[in-house]
C-alpha cells in the first residue's frame, strides 16, 4: 500500500479504481506563412469555433453545476474576444510572418504570464483559464477535437491540475473523486468537487504512472491522504467508514425541507449564527430558518480605521436580500474584552470581561453607534433585518437605545433616504438582564440569551482558564433556572425568547430548551440539522412527566 | 469627459466574474470607459485589462468617460460599480 498525503478540499471517502488523467499538450511549431491575411482568417474563423464551443460548455454546466461555476465558459469566450489578445495574436502574424499556431501559443503564454506573477492568489490561479483558452484554440486550429476523459466505470480521477473545460467535460456520474497534484483551493477544480460535494485532494505529490493508474485507491478527505492498494483489511475498515458516513448523511438530508416540529406538535426555530458573509452558503445548505445571530465585529476586525456606512450598509443589504424573506438578526458592535480593534484606541483595563465593552462603547461614542445603525435601517428595506443590542444590564441602557434610534430614523426621514422597520431585541447575557428581564420584556421585541457570558458571569468562571475545569458545569442548573426564568418573562409580554450560546446546540438539552418554551435556537450551521432531528423525535408533554 | 471614484466594497475585489459583467456593460457604449487604479489604467472594454489591475476590496478606483454617451454611460456603469462591487 502506497500513501500520498494533499490538501482536502471536500471531505468524505472514495473508494475505487484510479484513473490517471494525462494531457497531450498542443505541439507547436513556428512556421513562415506567405499570406497573413488568409492565416488571421484562419484565426478568426477558430476563434469562432471556440466561442461555440464554449457555449456549449456553458450550457451544459448551467444544467450540471450551476450558474455560479459555469460563469468561467462565458469568462472564456470574453477572453476569446477581448482586443488586447486579438491584437497580440494579429500582430505577431502580421509583424513576424508566421502561422496562427504559433502567434496563440506565443501571446497564451505572454497573457498567462502578466497573471502568474502577480501578488494575489486568485488572479494568479486565472493564469490557468488563459492557458485553457489557448490550448482550445490550438487543438481547433491542429484539428484535433481535443482530449476527452474515457472511463467506463466509475473512478478517482488523479491528474496533474485539471483545466475547468475538462472537469465540465468529465461525465460527473463517473467520477467518485478528484486527486490533483497542483491547484489550490481556488482552483476549478476544488470548486467543482465542493458543488458535487465529492471528496477531493490537491497538492499531493503522486506519481502520474502505472504504479497508480489502473489500481485500486481510497481518497479520504477527512485527513487529506489518498491510499493506493490498500491491503485486505484496510480497505474493510474505510468500507465501514464510507457506509456509517453515508448512513449519516442520507439520514440529515432526509431531514431537509422539515418542519421543526415535535411529535405533540410544538414548534421550535432552528437558526443559523454565522461571523462572516462568507457563511451563508452554508447557512443555506443546512436548511437554516434565518439568522439568529449576524455578528457584525469582522466587519470592523478585519481593517485598519472604522467602515463606513456605505460598506456596511452593502453587506447589510447583501445577508438581507440572500436570505430573502427569512429573519436575519444582525448583532450590533460587541468588541472589548477578548475582541480589540487597534484604531478605537482603547484603555487597557485591569478587568476586561467586566470593562468597556459593547453596547458601552456605542453608548458612549454615538457617532460610531449611528454609522452602523443607519446602515442597518437602510438594509431593513431589503429584507427582514432584525437588531439586537448586546450586554444589557439595565431598562436605562434601552431606553437610551431607543432615543439614540429615534434619532437616526429622523435624520434618514429628512434626508428622504430609504429605510425599513427592523425589529429589535436585546441579549440576555448578564444575571442583572435575567432578573429584570420582566421588566425589559415591556421595551423590545425579542429576547436572545448569550449563554457563553451568562454562564461566564453567573458562575464566575473564566472559561478560558482551564485550571477552573473541574468547577465548570455547563448544565449548571443556575444557568438552566436563569433561561427558564427569562423565557418566562418573555411570553408573559407577547414577545419571543432564544438561545444563541454555545448551549443551544448542546443535544443533550434540547428536550429541557422545547420544554421551558424557548421560541428559537441559533446555532453553528452545522448543528441544525442534527437538531432538528431530536426534535422530531420529541414529545414534550412526555418529557416534562418523566421528569417529575 | 466625466469622472467616477469609488471604493471597492466586494470581498473578492474585482475578479473574473463581476470584470466579465463590466465589459458586458461597458461595451453597451461608445464612449470610452477607462478604470484606473494607483496609476494604471485598464480599458473597461477589454477583459484582460480589467482584470491584470487586480482590484482588490478596500482599494479606490477611477472610472473616466470620454465621449457622445458619456453621460448614459456614466449612469449606468456607476450604478453597477455600487451595486455589484
């Protein structure tokens, strides 16, 4: 057994036969022609042949694969018509005297170079795109149809990089895996397998030749390695592994498209928490009823002085109108404690965890509290935003939101800007919140309890301090009494009640969650699906009386 | 001749897709269509060109438009700076 080890970009196991996918390169010689009108011709009418072929390619991958991935053929046929690399190719005809073949194959490797060497992973992976459309017109111009991956069974594919043509070409039913020796995780080729959701490794640094071709592999993209003839017993053990994985997966996608609802007919949200705008593709795929919990710090982590409402108001706009009529609750500004940002210039503080920090910064410094909530008004037009205020601790602290609001909504009024009405709702994240959190019922729309602070607080353990483990007691039935306790205040005013902690996604209290009431769980993407399964499986009556 | 600044707000910047839908755009006018960026410049009509700047987010770029339909051209090509990058 053989062992090569990559980057995976999609996990999962492939067992089967290995096909080592070889390319024959466009030979090109440079010859003298007499007539460079009747060879620019030549050109043209390839080109044109080209463009064809690329729509083709396009349609058949908007039916496969998606708009999204079979944009690059429309991306290919722009580049057959872009100027510069007509002009380039027309003037080494006309100026040097030689055949087409030989002008391509120059200014394909001059345009692929301009991208290779530049400072930027994802321009410097086009060079491949610029590469594939030269060899499409030389095989046009040589009169060969190019290559085609045959394969009558179903492989793994390993290759030395894969060109996006040829993945579109592949006949996707055939294919159990791609093993690439180049290409990045930007490349085509990683897009393609995530879009199948097949396993997939690159950078591996197996050899293209009969001691791989032909024979029996396993691809495991959990940890990136591909095995060539496995012996006997291992190859049992990863058909184990393969079958519980796909147990797994057909059992969660059957739960796709459900109604989260227990079997004595409780409902429940199942909501997603992302960080980024880069997590809503998954958000999507996990089947998610909204977003319970948008945080907004990386929109000013990941800079050098403050964002401008404009930005903010774009990936406002953007999470709003990709989840389209479902709840997106974007968290205002919560930095301080383990969050810093150089350009707030901040004091150091002796206590962080119980210092200047989130709503305390905003009320503080209101300018920079107003930039972000006229953006989040704004968006409120484009979908159903809805904000929620962190670290409340007082009915003082809201109603100073609630001025502060006032006033932002009679500035964009005056300006006759657009905005909506979101709703809004605070965190329930500190024990002073929970014990009055009758109170604060009266003033917001909903509830969203912060279990990580919560317990942080109630408990006074740091969880960062792994000497405090013995202590530490997630289930700590103070916390539990806390979450009832506030869910409780909430129905008692008509309004909703979540969880969007850690703790929310903890299976083992999903039943006690549904029996206290809680309206909404936002979670990881990745752990709706398992919990939507526990709830289906739940009778909440039962429960309650098999706990008296 | 008319001007257009503006700042990338796109987390990719201006790569493959959204430059493919600019020429789309761009070569809906007569006039030319020149984005800049720290000095280089790129005709909005030629793919490569667009894509060799390496816009990246964050970045600032200048859109000039010189000719009969500037205006129009103007128009449209702004609007969809801000509402695709």
């Amino acid at each position: 057994m053989q062992i090569y080890s990559g980057k995976s970009v999609f996990g999962g196991i492939a067992i089967g036969k290995i096909s080592v996918y070889r390319k024959d390169e466009q030979q090109v010689k440079r010859t003298r022609i007499e007539d460079a009108d009747s060879e620019l011709a030549r050109y043209n009418q390839a080109r044109k042949d080209g463009i064809e072929q690329l729509q083709q390619l396009y349609d058949k991958a908007l039916k496969e694969v998606g708009e999204a991935n079979a944009a690059i053929f429309e991306i290919h046929q722009m580049m057959l018509e872009d100027d510069d690399y007509n002009e380039s190719v027309e003037n080494i005809i006309r100026t040097q005297m030689v055949n087409a073949e030989y002008a391509v194959a120059t200014t394909g490797d001059n345009f692929s170079h301009i991208f290779s060497s530049m400072d930027d992973d994802y321009m410097r992976e086009r060079a491949a795109d610029v590469k594939d459309i030269s060899e499409r017109l030389l095989a046009i111009l040589n009169g060969s149809s190019g290559n085609q991956i045959q394969a009558g069974e179903k492989v793994i594919i390993v290759a030395d990089d894969l060109a996006p043509s040829e993945t579109v070409q592949l006949d996707k039913d055939l294919v159990l895996s791609f093993v690439t020796v180049h290409g990045s995780l930007n490349s085509h080729t990683a897009i393609l397998a995530r879009t199948m959701s097949i396993p997939a490794l690159i950078g591996t640094s197996l050899p293209l030749d009969d001691t791989v071709d032909g024979k029996l592999g396993i691809v495991d993209g959990m940890n990136g390695k591909i095995y060539v003839d496995p012996d006997e017993a291992f190859l049992e053990e990863m058909l184990e592994k393969q079958r519980q994985e796909q147990e797994k997966k057909q059992l969660l996608q059957t739960l796709k498209g459900r109604e989260n609802i227990t079997l004595d007919g409780q409902k429940i949200m199942l909501y997603a928490n992302i960080g980024n705008i880069k997590d809503l593709a998954t958000v999507l795929q996990n089947d998610a009823g909204g977003i319970g919990l948008f945080r907004s710090e990386f929109i000013y982590l990941e800079r050098d002085d403050y964002p401008s409402e404009e930005e903010q108001f774009q990936i406002y706009k953007t999470v709003a109108e990709t989840m389209a009529s479902k709840r997106v609750i974007i968290r205002t500004l919560d930095i301080g404690a383990d969050k810093q940002c150089d350009y707030f210039e901040m004091e150091k503080e002796e206590n962080p965890a119980l210092g200047y920090r989130a709503i305390r910064i905003c009320l503080t410094r209101p300018e920079v509290f107003k930039t972000q909530l006229r953006a989040l008004f704004r968006a409120s037009a484009y979908g159903k935003i809805a904000i929620m205020y962190p670290m409340i601790t007082s009915v003082r602290e809201v109603c100073r939101i609630q001025e502060i609001v006032e006033e932002v909504k009679k500035e964009l009024l005056q300006q006759g800007i657009e905005f909506g009405e979101p709703e809004q709702g605070i965190m329930i994240e500190t024990p002073a919140a929970v014990l009055i959190s009758d109170e604060l019922a009266k003033h917001v729309d909903f509830f969203s309890i912060g279990t990580n602070d919560l317990t942080q607080y109630t408990l006074a353990i740091d969880r960062q301090n792994t000497k405090l483990d013995e202590f530490y007691d997630p289930h700590h039935p103070a916390v539990l009494k806390m979450i009832a306790m506030v869910v409780e205040s909430a129905h008692r005013e008509g309004i909703w009640a979540g969880i969007c902690g850690e703790l929310g996604a903890d299976l083992e209290l999903t039943q006690e969650f549904l029996s206290m009431g809680v309206d909404e769980l936002s979670v990881s993407p990745g752990s709706i699906l398992p919990i939507r399964k526990v709830v289906l499986e739940t009778n909440v009556e039962e429960y309650k009386k098999s706990r008296k | 001749m008319r001007e257009f600044k503006y700042v990338i707000t796109d987390q990719e910047g201006i790569h493959a897709r959204p430059a493919g839908e600019l020429v789309k755009v761009a070569k809906g006018f007569a006039c030319s269509i020149k984005l800049e960026k720290d000095g280089k410049s790129g005709d909005c009509k030629r793919i490569f060109g667009i894509m060799g700047l390496a816009v990246k987010k964050g970045q600032e770029v200048t859109l000039t438009f010189d000719g009969a339909d500037e205006d129009a051209a103007y128009e449209t090509v702004s609007k969809f700076m801000q509402e695709n990058l």
